[in-house]
C-alpha cells in the first residue's frame, strides 16, 4: 500500500540509509573487540583487578542485551529516529568516559553506557533500513550491515595491532575510535527524517483506523496468531546458532592455543586469512536473499555451517581440523545465520512490533550466549569434542526450526500491514494468502517509499 507524502522533504537514497542506519553494526563489533583488548591492556597501564575486569566485560555483555530490549520497544513506541539519535550520543559519551577515566566507577559508567547505547541502536537501525528499502534491495541493505559488523572487527583488531604495545594510550586509541565513528555517525543520522511507516502507523492509531498495523501495538501480540510462530521460531533459531558463533567468537583463541595446540599469532593470521571469504559470502547473500533462491542459499549455508561445529566433534581437534572449521563457518555463516535472521524478522512483523521483535531476539540470544560462557571454559577442559558435539546439535536444531517455518512462508507485513478488516473482507483471496501485495505494482516500483 502506498504511502502518502507530507511536505516536501528530500527523500534519502536507500543505500545512504543502509550505511548510515548500519553503522550500528559496525559500532557493536568495535564496541565488543576494542572492550575486550583494551581492558587487559587497562590492567597493566591503570590497575585494574581482575575482578573489575570481568565486571567490565561482563556489563557490557548484558547491558547490550538490555538495551536491545529497551530500545527495540522504544523504537516502536516513540519513533525510530528520536532512539537512534539518543543511542549514538550515548556511545559517545560512554567511549569517552573509557578514553580519559581511571577509576572503576568511571569507567563502569563507560561500559553502561556503551552497552545500553550499542544495544538500544540495533532493533531501531535496523528497523530504519528496512523501513527506507524497496521489497526488491531490503535483504540487501540488510546484509550490508553484517559486512560493516565484520568491517567493524577488521578495523578494530587493525587498529590494536599498531597501538597495543603504547600502554594507556593504546587503550584510548581504540575507545577513541569508538568516539570519532559515533560523532560523525549522530551527525549524518540529523539528516535521516523519521520513517514513513512508523509515522503511517501513528496517524492511524490516533485517528482509530484498525489496519495491522495500528492494531498490533503491544507486547503480548508477539505471542498471538499470526505472529507467535515466525517469533517463536527466530528466538530458537538465532538463540542456538549465536551460542555456536558466539562460542568460537569468544572462546577459539583459547581453544587454538588449549586444545589445538598452537599460537596466538597463528590463530590470529588464520582468521585474517578467512576473513575475506566472510565478505564474499556477505556479497552473495546481498545478491540473492532478494530473489527467489533464497532458500536454495540459506539451505547452502545450513549445511556448511552445521558442518564447521560437525568436524572437530568427529574427527578431534587438530591444525586441519581448526581451519576447516574457520572456513565453514565464516562462510556458512554468512549465508544461513544473522543476516537472514534480520530479514525474516523486518518481513515477519508489522510496523509497530518490528523494533520490538528485533530487540526482544537480540536480546535473548546475548543473555543465552553470555550465560553459557561461563561454563565453557570447564565444558572444554573436560572433553573438547563432547563441547562441540553439543554445539553441533544445537545449531542443527536451530537451523531446522528456521527452515521447517520459512521455507514456504510468503507472508510479508510490509506488503499487508496497511490492510483493514474491510479490505480482507472485501478480497477474501487475501486472506486466504497473507503473502499477496495489497499493491499489486509494489514489489515492482524501483524506488523506496516516500519520507515525510
């Protein structure tokens, strides 16, 4: 259904959007690696305790996971860009906090506010992305934020690879990196009006016309028909294969150099040797997640992810057995995990849940992914395969949820949000298929929606 204009405002291209609005990605990466590096030099240079460092890397964790929460609600129920301006000023303000503060509690305060900003910041970018696409470059854009979140690794582990040996001020390099990117992003985020959706759906609350969208406001309706299923099904499927991907993204330096036998400068090149094969996966998921190969190449991917965590659990852990392990993932990863989680959820859900669905699933699977760290290092110690065989399972359970529910889903709110009960009264073919456009044409306009 297509939206009307008010006022003349310039509309901004959909691909600005995208990198703009997807930065959000690329802050959270840096945020989490330059945390994680920058502290254990903060030890040494300001003294901090080892119990301070753990409640600094374990804060940021959770309050990443509470602002995703918070802000995905937020996000639907005041607006996507009063969130996403207030979030990028907070990452701001908490980076500098850990540029120039020695103290716990500045630093702590820091940490929050990272956490909270980082998290609040992904739901209500993302929604603002797919809010700005056309049905045609929606799964695009999407994926291009997975390639800034990579880029956001690249440039941080670049970044302390020239400034780790300098001390403190190694560490300030690294949180200042954070500042900069932040104040330049809230500056080009001033320029992105409010989504047309969003400001559709408000208008039609408020004059009390009963579209999805405007009916479908709170909470509880994630858990109701039609929504209780795809919601359900993306919590189980993004829950269990980050536990996977957050276990090798924490734990594989420990595990290469533990287990495997070899050391940090190895691991490390490895991983910079795999990485462009993350950013040509990422290109073929922007490529094809728009068409109707969809499935063929999140059924590609499935496989090869499922096979990374399958091999060392068969086969033990060795030199071979690691880097297949690396190439599978990153690789399987980038076609059948998050950047098709983020797709199905901007498809899945009208307007006013979008947000909120966005964060309330980041946002589980962070509690669930942290909560498991804590055991893994014993898990490992105890038996390394049996560690595997289980994420092996769990990631095959997670990617046969996701296939089993959206391998014939043609449902797509964007297409029916706008409609009434009159209008699937007056079409009872609608109904009946749920994933018809109420515009017949839109699929096929090239250009994004109107922004008012």
């Amino acid at each position: 259904m297509a939206l009307p204009v008010a006022g003349t405002a310039k509309m901004p291209n959909p691909w600005w959007v995208g990198i703009v609005s997807g930065m959000a990605s690329y802050i959270d990466a840096a945020a989490i690696v330059s945390n994680g590096i920058a502290l254990v030099i903060y030890q040494d240079s300001i003294g901090l305790s080892g119990s301070e460092f753990g409640w600094l890397s374990g804060v940021l964790t959770f309050c990443i996971a509470i602002g995703a929460l918070v802000g995905g609600r937020l996000g639907d129920a005041i607006g996507r860009r009063t969130v996403f301006t207030a979030t990028m000023a907070m990452i701001a303000v908490g980076s500098a906090l850990m540029v120039f503060g020695t103290a716990f509690p500045v630093l702590l305060a820091g940490v929050v506010l990272v956490g909270l900003g980082t998290g609040a910041d992904l739901p209500v970018s993302l929604a603002t992305i797919s809010e700005a696409a056309t049905d045609k470059n929606r799964g695009a854009l999407l994926g291009l934020s997975n390639l800034l979140w990579g880029v956001g690794i690249l440039a941080t582990t670049l970044i302390a690879s020239f400034a780790g040996h300098l001390g403190r001020l190694g560490g300030q390099i690294m949180y200042g990196h954070i500042v900069v990117v932040a104040l330049v992003l809230l500056l080009l985020r001033i320029g992105i009006p409010e989504s047309p959706y969003w400001l559709k759906a408000r208008d039609e609350r408020h004059r009390g016309i009963g579209t999805n969208r405007a009916e479908h406001v709170h909470f509880t309706d994630l858990f109701k028909s039609p929504y209780a299923k795809p919601f359900i099904a993306l919590l189980v499927f993004y829950c269990l294969t980050n536990l996977a991907a957050s276990t090798g993204g924490m734990f594989g330096t420990y595990i290469a150099v533990n287990v495997v036998g070899i050391s940090v400068e190895l691991n490390s090149r490895l991983g910079l040797l795999t990485f462009p094969l993350g950013l040509i996966g990422g290109a073929l998921f922007m490529k094809l997640v728009g068409t109707r190969h969809r499935m063929t190449l999140f059924g590609a991917g499935a496989v090869l992810f499922v096979s990374a965590y399958a091999i060392p659990a068969v086969f033990g852990f060795s030199l071979t057995t690691l880097v297949l392990t690396m190439l599978l993932s990153i690789v399987g990863g980038a076609l059948a995990f998050e950047g098709i989680m983020k797709v199905w959820t901007q498809e899945s859900f009208p307007t006013m849940l979008r947000s909120t669905a966005q964060g309330s699933i980041i946002a589980a699977s962070r509690v669930f992914a942290a909560t498991l760290a804590v055991f893994t290092p014993t898990l490992v110690e105890y038996n390394p395969r049996l560690t595997y065989t289980g994420l092996f399972v769990t990631v095959a359970v997670g990617l046969g949820v996701a296939w089993l529910t959206f391998r014939n889903q043609a449902r797509n709110e964007f297409d029916t949000e706008g409609e009434t009960d009159a209008d699937r009264a007056a079409d009872p073919g609608r109904a009946a298929d749920p994933g018809r456009a109420a515009d017949p044409g839109r699929a096929d306009r090239p250009v994004s929606p109107p922004y008012v």
